[in-house]
C-alpha cells in the first residue's frame, strides 16, 4: 500500500515539475539560505514549539535535500531508493498512529523552512494535513519601504499578542482593520479561549469558502476572510450552520473575485426622466390596489435628532403625495448592525417591501440585510459606499452651501466667518470647501474657521466669539424639541441671533420620485443595467431635492444675484467647483475652469486653502461620531482608524 502512495505522491511531484520547466521557473523546493543572502537579517528570535500552518511550509533551510523534492514538497526520487523506503515507512507509521515528532523550522517574511523533517512535511503534506508542530526559530528582516515588508512588521505587531501565524494579507493596513471588526486594539492581549474561538470561526469560514472554490480565486484566505467579515461582521459565527455559509459566502463570491478593488459606484446625479405612459399608469393606479409598504428605519428618534426629523418630514411628504398608493412606518434601531439586521428583518415580516435606512450608521446592517433578502429594496442614506449590493443615496448639499457661503461673504463686515461641521464623513467636506469656495468668490480676503460638533468639550461659542467672528454657518435643521435658532446661516452678535439662510435638504420628494420607480418599473430597469456596481442617487438643486430658504434680512438686490446663481447651478452652466482650487497645504486641486467629476466632490478628505481648522483626531470625538467615522470617515480614517 505504501508503496502505491509513494508512486502517487511522485506523480504529483513530477507533474509540478514538469510545469516549471516548461515555465521556465525554478521546479525544487526554495532554499532559505540562498534567499537571506541578499536580505539583511536583524535578529533571531526563538519561538520555541509552534504550530505551524502546512500551506506556509515552502521549502528547506538548507540546499542539501532539496533536490528530493518538487517545489510542491511531494518526492522526486525513483521508488526504490533509500529515501522513498524511508518515505514510505514514514507513510506507514502516520496511517498507523500519526506523526508526532516535530521538525525544526525557520520562519522568514511568515513562511516556514524546514531545518529537520522535510519527509514528515512531504507525507503530511500528500494527506492534506493542516499544520505540523515545529520548534521555531524566526530570522527577522531590516525594515525596508517595500509594500512586503511593511505588510509583515505589521504581522509582527499582530503576532504579539496573539501567536497566530496562519493568517495573512496581500494588502496594507488590513491587520488593524481585523482587530478593530473584532473590537481590538493593538495592545489588546488575548485569552486561550478568544484564540480558540478565532481560530475555530476561521476553520468555519474555510470549509465552505474552499468547498465553493476559493483555491481558484487569486487573493490569499485571510484576504478572503476579512472581506467576509467587513460584511456580516465576526459576532455569531461559530454558531452559523454551514446551511448558512453556503447562502452568504457565494452571495458575496464578486467581492472575492475583484478584491482588493471594490464594486464601481454608479453616481446618479438627478431623476431619470419617466415616459408619459409610465407617469399616467402609476397616477391611474386604481385606490383598491394594495398600498406599497414602506418601512423607514432610524438609528434615532425625531425628537433626538434634527437628521431623523428631517427624515419624517420626508415620510409624510411621501405619504400625502401618493395617498393610498402607500403605507408607510417608521422603526428606531440601534447601529450595531446585529440589532439593525433583526429591525429590518421585523420590518420585512411586517410586509414591507420597501426599506429606507435613513443613517449611514446602519449601512452595515442594510448590506447584510440587502444579501438576505434579495426581493426587497433596500437603500442607505448615505454616500460613496465601499460595499455594493444595495442602493445608496445623500444629497449634493454643497450647491446649497455654496449659496449660503456666497451670502456670507457679502453680508459679513468682518474678514472671519465661522463654521459648525458635525462629522467627517463622506459629503461633509465638499459641504464646507463649498460654503468656503462661496466666501472666496465674493470676498476674497475673508477667511472660515472651522470648528466640529462631534468633538468631545468643545467651545465653539467661546471659538468664534474671541475672534468677533458673526456671520455662522450652523447645523443644517433642528428638532421641535430645540428651540436654538443657531442653525443654516445665522447672524450672532451682541447675544442676537437673527437667522439669514436655510439649506435644506427635502428627502420627501427624492422618496417621492424613488417610490414612483418603482411602481412603474424604472427601479427594476436601473437593476439590470448595473448588475455590477452600486447605485448611489445624488441628488442637487436641479432636482428640487436640495434648495435654500432666505429670510427677509437679506436684501432684495442680493436675494435677486443668489437666484440668478442657484438657476445657473440648476441647469448645469455653472459648477460651485469649477475654478482653480488650492487645499491648506497649496496643492493646486483642480484647474481653472475644469468642472471637478463629483466622484472626487463626494470623497473630498482635504481642506481648502482660506479654512483655518483640520480634520479631528478620533480619540477626540465623542462615542456616537467614531462610530461613524468608522464606516463612513473621509481619507485617512478609512485607512487607520485616525486623521494624519
């Protein structure tokens, strides 16, 4: 029998070996020695007795043996050799007891080098056993720009405090994105039983990712499995039946396939334009027709939030517009998307058809939710999505920030003009470099200083009043249960507020115009055609979507120039973002006259040149706002967790 095995472990070698030749590559295994010969080794470090993954075993420390073997460690050597008796009775012992000696190896860049056991790799190998137990001993390299390198120091951050090895990643950053889905720090150190269990959820995830094909794909398992996890999240796991896996593992399989690019984000910029049949068929729709139902879904309450008000205000637009066309609810979730999964999943069972997740917050729970349920239409409030799978929509508020910067820059008599930034997120920047832009083009010399609600202590008031600043651009709506007049663009001195501009934001008629898609089919049309990309609906001015309300102090002759201003925007012959831009550190960000692609607008992460003020480090920010910033933050918080 043993002899048999042998002959299959050599075919297998030979036609490895056959195929490198023909490649014109190396067909032996790798000698760790030839490789640190042109690698500057810093230190050693005794691990001491490891388990160590089979996969990560690539080759012999040493060039002596390593002939024996093709580069996949199956053996060359003819059948009745010394060395293939050896193997054979290697074989023999395994099937009989296992192998329980363990071999000496040499890890380098976290792969493995065999000092003493190549025969014990090679069998184990032949079964497809998983790991082997090896003394150890690490050589670790200088630290060098390469992306390599860079990828294995942060390994050995990660490895510290939690001795895994089997795990690694193609790309940068993504050891401190694992820690931080599991709610880890760095420092964190980990008990037996969180090894246990990760390892264990790993296993889980792997079967039935390999099962499915995952071998053929080209990104490493960690990669794979990271990705799995940014989606339906690390918590319950272990406690999914594989019936489960196999429905979310392939749903997601595109992800896999493109990583580590994500889905392209298909940007729709206004209403798609209804034929009069469809419009006529949706009004005639006849009354005794069940209603479409349509749940909304908060992370808070209207009366604890101007965002969520403003969001009921649309649902009541809604509802008075298409009358018994629809019937419509609202629901209040919490953002840990296992709670938000659950709330929708209430909501379906109540016979919704379509949801509205009116947060960013609760975007994760609306992927999730969007891969289980596929018949029904779900969409996200907010922009530039990393995910896929579902709809997205947020509103061009800039243009009317552009708007209310341009009043700003006329009415002020000071060179200083504040600014009142709630969170750091997608969208957000384009809203104060556009109020900023709006200043620029009629007052020049006058300056913004920005200042953010989300940070923990803050003194805006003091801020701004220390530096006679009067003319300030605040929060955006509030609640009936706020009776602050500190919102849109308001005039503050000497203790008087008096309100001058409103931008607002009517999320009634997008979900007007959303729902009427619906109804007369151009949704499922809009489906078909991006089966591939996610649909993100950014809506401005021209749509009627976003505008802004003037008060009655600002003169007539300066209302007339803004309305001039807000048709040119309307029907495209002015972009706020179309001259020469300068951010804080003089880069020139867009040309003269070039319209800058609203791609860009959206994922701003940078300030403009005449704003005093930066983006605010996470540590500083209150509980609610990093939890934002963690899913939606701009630029540097999506790659580590903090600004630059």
């Amino acid at each position: 029998m043993s002899v048999s095995e042998y002959t299959k472990a050599r075919k297998k070698a030979q036609k490895v070996y056959r195929s490198h030749l023909l490649k014109g590559t190396y067909p032996y295994l790798q000698a760790l020695d030839d490789l640190v010969s042109f690698a500057e080794i810093t230190s050693e470090v005794e691990l001491g007795l490891v388990e160590i993954p089979l996969e990560t075993v690539i080759g012999t420390k040493t060039a002596g043996r390593k002939q024996a073997f093709a580069s996949n460690f199956m053996p060359l050597l003819e059948e009745n050799s010394e060395f293939a008796r050896k193997w054979m009775a290697l074989y023999h012992a395994h099937m009989e007891e296992g192998i329980r000696d363990p071999i000496t190896a040499v890890e380098f860049m976290n792969r493995f080098y065999v000092v003493e056991g190549n025969k014990r790799v090679s069998v184990l190998k032949y079964v497809d056993a998983v790991s082997i137990q090896a003394h150890v001993t690490r050589l670790v390299p200088k630290r060098t720009d390469s992306k390599e390198n860079r990828i294995y120091f942060e390994f050995l951050d990660f490895y510290r405090n939690t001795s895994i090895n089997y795990l690694d990643f193609s790309q940068e950053g993504q050891y401190a994105k694992l820690l931080e889905l599991l709610g880890k720090t760095a420092d964190d150190s980990w008990t037996d039983d969180e090894k246990m269990d990760f390892h264990s959820s790993y296993i889980h995830f792997l079967d039935v990712y390999e099962e499915k094909g995952g071998k053929d794909l080209p990104l490493r398992p960690g990669d794979a499995f990271l990705t799995y996890l940014e989606i339906y999240g690390y918590k319950n796991l272990l406690k999914k039946s594989y019936k489960e896996l196999r429905q979310e593992i392939p749903a997601i399989w595109k992800d896999f396939q493109i990583y580590p690019s994500r889905r392209s984000v298909e940007l729709v910029m206004g209403p798609e334009k209804e034929s009069e049949e469809k419009t006529l068929k949706t009004r005639l729709l006849p009354r005794t027709a069940s209603p479409l139902q349509i749940a909304f879904i908060h992370d808070r309450t209207p009366e604890e939030s101007s965002w969520t008000y403003g969001h009921e205000l649309g649902r009541h637009h809604l509802e008075e517009a298409l009358h018994a066309k629809v019937a419509t609810s609202y629901y209040v979730a919490s953002d840990d998307p296992e709670e938000g999964t659950e709330t929708i999943r209430k909501a379906i069972d109540a016979g919704n058809t379509v949801i509205f997740t009116t947060s960013p917050k609760l975007l994760n729970a609306s992927v999730r939710a969007a891969l289980k349920y596929p018949s029904i239409r779900i969409l996200n409030c907010s922009l530039n999505s990393s995910f896929g799978h579902l709809r997205t929509y947020y509103g061009r508020m800039y243009e009317a920030k552009y708007l209310t910067g341009i009043l700003a820059g006329i009415l002020s008599q000071e060179s200083a003009i504040g600014y009142v930034a709630d969170y750091p997120i997608y969208g957000s920047t384009a809203s104060i470099n556009a109020f900023a832009l709006g200043v620029k083009a009629v007052n020049p010399e006058a300056e913004i200083y920005l200042e953010w609600s989300c940070v923990k202590d803050n003194r805006i008031e003091e801020y701004f009043d220390a530096r006679h600043i009067s003319y300030v651009s605040g929060q955006d709506l509030l609640t009936p249960m706020r009776g602050s007049r500190q919102f849109g663009l308001y005039d503050i001195r000497n203790g008087q507020i008096t309100n001058v501009a409103m931008p607002v934001c009517h999320w009634g008629k997008f979900y007007e115009r959303i729902v009427t898609s619906i109804m007369n089919g151009v949704w499922k049309k809009g489906l078909e055609q991006n089966k591939d990309k996610s649909i993100n609906y950014f809506w401005g001015l021209s749509s009627g979507m976003i505008d802004v309300i003037c008060s009655k102090h600002v003169p007539s002759a300066t209302l007339y120039l803004l309305e001039r201003i807000k048709q040119d925007i309307s029907s495209g012959q002015f972009h706020p973002f179309s001259c020469e831009i300068r951010s804080q550190d003089g880069t020139l960000r867009n040309a003269d006259h070039m319209i800058m692609p609203p791609e860009q607008i959206g994922s701003m992460d940078w300030l403009l040149d005449n704003i005093h003020g930066a983006f605010p480090a996470v540590s500083f920010m209150t509980e609610e706002a990093r939890r934002i910033v963690k899913l939606q933050g701009v630029g540097k918080y999506q790659e580590s967790g903090d600004m630059i």
